[in-house]
C-alpha cells in the first residue's frame, strides 16, 4: 500500500455534538499521513473551541479556517481545497465518524480509480442509501411520480437495487460526505459551483468529473457512519425545500441543452414537487404530534 498525504477536509457548520467523535475517529485511525482542514462557516456554537482544544493534544497538523459568513458547503470546500497539502483530499462531512481502518482500506483502494467511496452506515448500522446516477430530466420526472419505485427500468438515478456489499467500478456518484479523491483530478475538474451552495453541488461536480473520463470505485470495506443531514436540517424544512428545488433547476438549465419541451417539464417539476414535499412534511409533523400526545396519556 502507498502512503500518500491525505488533506482531511470538514466544512461545518453548526457541528458542535459531532466534532468529539469525528475527531476521536480519526485520532483512531490506522492510517496516520494525514491532515486536517477544518473550515467553519460562522458556527456560533461551540464548534471552533472544540477543536482549538483537539488540537493541542492531536498528533497529526489540524489547519482551522474560521469565516466570518456562512459562505455554504461548495464555496467552504473550494477554500479548504486550496490549502490542501496531500496528494489525496478526503471530503468529510461533520456528522461523519470513520471506522478505524476507513482510511487505509480507501488509500489501499486508490489504485483503482481517482475516486473511491466508502459504504456508509447510519449509527444505527443499517446501510445508508449513498451511490445515485447522474440524473437526467426523465429520471427526476420518473422519481417525482412514484415510477422509480415499480420498476428497475425508471430507476437509473436512486439506484436503489445497488450492491452495497459488493466492490466495484461504478458509473454513478457517491455521496459527498465521505469520499477520497486524488487531487490533481480536484485540480482538472475544478471548483465546486458556488451558485449551489448546499444542494446539488455534489452532482454538478460529479458530471464534470465523470465527463471528463475519469471514474469511482466503491469500497464497501472501507465503511464510515454517517447521521445523515445535520447541517442541511438546521435551515428548516420550508427553506430546505426552496433551496434544494432552486438548486435542481439551476442545475439542469446548466448542464442540459433542454428542448423547449424539457424546459416546460423541468418548471412543472420545480412546481409540483416542492408542493408535494410540504405536504409529507406537513403530515409527518401532524403524525409525530399525534404520536406524543397519545404516549403522554398512556
């Protein structure tokens, strides 16, 4: 196995219950060239205080970046990526800890391909859903509709029949909130679009990569947990919905030569769908105040 430097990356925001474990899990590590870059976005718990005291006892280099806004998850990353001194950047979400062997199983991986992902678990340890397909404009519509569901045929973004325990090549990306890539591909594909600061900006970058040849290896032995949302749920459903719909259709306008046709499709989407979502939002909330109220007379 190579033992290349590895620029650890964590953009937080508002990550304070998590830093304890995310940092005991790297200390863990069996893997130990590393560094740390953690940039917080304008955090005003105690986020920054509890790594400033990581630090003075942490063996590997931790570079903090304070911002004095929350310039969001693309614009954060692009900085961090920047100072980075490794060969390979590993992008970690802060509600993200690592197995203790995460890191060398991903290096050890590496030869495969200039990006590898690890298997996500929740905490729980159930296998968290992680590995999509590039969407195009049909696959949104077919998810949006509920077709996804019935068949495999209408399933070529949430991929949900993906082998999870399986290693292989994938032609689809993985999540961002553990994942190794070698730098000089960083460099070759470019900065995070900082017009999608929360949402999609994963996959806009993962369509650069991938058109540019470059491809992903998925190493399931290679397993971080992950909570799933902490930073993107702090902004509340409503605002959650706006952005993330906002963000797809930016995104689409973007990337895809749509026929006018697409164009009509796309805004019904960008209607209908955040419409839909406030609805299960909405019931869910109703459901889950029902459910206190009837534990409360039990």
């Amino acid at each position: 196995m190579s033992n290349e430097f590895v620029s650890i990356i964590i953009v937080n925001w508002y990550g304070e219950r998590f830093i304890p474990k995310l940092f005991d899990s790297l200390r863990n590590q069996t893997y130990s060239n590393y560094e740390v870059i953690f940039l917080d976005n304008n955090s005003k718990d105690k986020s920054i205080n509890l790594v400033k005291d990581i630090k003075r006892s942490f063996a590997n280099h931790i570079n903090i970046i304070q911002m004095s806004e929350n310039t969001g998850y693309a614009k954060g990353n692009n900085i961090a990526i920047k100072k980075a001194k490794g060969s390979y950047i590993l992008l970690l979400n802060n509600d993200v800890y690592l197995a203790k062997d995460c890191l060398e199983k991903l290096i050890s991986a590496s030869t495969k391909a200039d990006m590898v992902a690890p298997k996500l678990l929740y905490p729980s340890g159930k296998i968290q859903k992680s590995i999509s397909g590039v969407p195009r404009l049909r696959d949104v519509f077919y998810s949006s509709i509920g077709l996804s569901y019935i068949s495999p045929r209408f399933d070529k973004w949430l991929l949900s029949n993906f082998e999870y325990n399986k290693r292989q090549i994938i032609n689809a990306q993985p999540m961002f909130s553990a994942l190794l890539i070698n730098k000089n591909v960083c460099n070759k594909v470019g900065d995070m679009d900082e017009k999608l600061p929360i949402f999609w900006n994963d996959v806009d970058w993962f369509l650069r990569y991938s058109r540019l040849g470059f491809i992903c290896f998925y190493a399931p032995e290679a397993v971080a947990y992950h909570h799933h949302g902490a930073s993107v749920n702090k902004k509340g459903r409503i605002t959650k919905i706006i952005d993330s719909t906002m963000s797809m259709f930016y995104f689409f306008s973007k990337n895809y030569k749509l026929t006018i046709m697409q164009k009509s499709l796309l805004l019904v989407i960008c209607i209908y769908t955040p419409i839909f979502r406030l609805l299960r939002e909405i019931i869910v909330v109703f459901m889950n105040s029902g459910n206190k109220k009837t534990h409360a007379k039990l």
